[in-house]
C-alpha cells in the first residue's frame, strides 16, 4: 500500500479530493484482494478435481461465514454486509470451479 502524508492525517482534517483519492487506493486494495482470493480459490478447484473431491464443501463454507461474521464484528462492521460480501465471492468461485470442470 502506498503511504502519503494524507494517511498521517484523520479523515475529518482532510479535503474532500484527499478522501476520494483514500477511496479510490482502498478500491484498487479491494480488488487486489478479491483477484488474489479467486486465484487460490481456482487453484483449491484445481485440486479438489485432481483429488476427485466434490466442489461443494458446506462445512468450508459456514467456516468462511464465521470467519467472516467475527472479523466484522472485530471491525466493528455490519455482519450481514460482509456476510453478503462473502456468500457473493463464495457463489462467484463455485460458478467458476463448475465452468471449469
């Protein structure tokens, strides 16, 4: 992540320019993420077919949801957003492992 002299300052102290420049690095972060995410997701798919194990792992899944669920509340981030955020990356991957197969 780049580090500026804008990040040395509190949201409240800085230009409305300043912030959606935040955004706009914090978008490209999200995205970063989401790209790196899907690739060990595939590679998993990848694995999962060589192995012959099914695509679906429910018990994985409702891990991921409670990993995601408590990692919202420690951000003090609504739950179900991120819940929903996750069930959609989640929905994409197995949407992507079954076009591959």
């Amino acid at each position: 992540m780049a580090h500026d002299d804008t990040t040395d300052r509190l949201p409240d102290e800085m230009t409305l320019d300043e912030l959606r420049a935040e955004i706009e690095e914090i978008d490209r972060d999200l995205v970063e993420l989401i790209a790196r995410r899907t690739y060990v997701a595939d590679t998993i798919a990848e694995v999962k077919a060589e192995e012959g194990l099914p695509t679906t792992d429910e018990q994985q899944e409702q891990a991921v949801m409670d990993r995601a669920g408590a990692n919202a509340e420690r951000f003090e981030v609504d739950a179900n957003l991120v819940k929903a955020i996750f069930r959609l990356l989640i929905e994409l991957n197995k949407v992507e492992q079954r076009e591959s197969r």
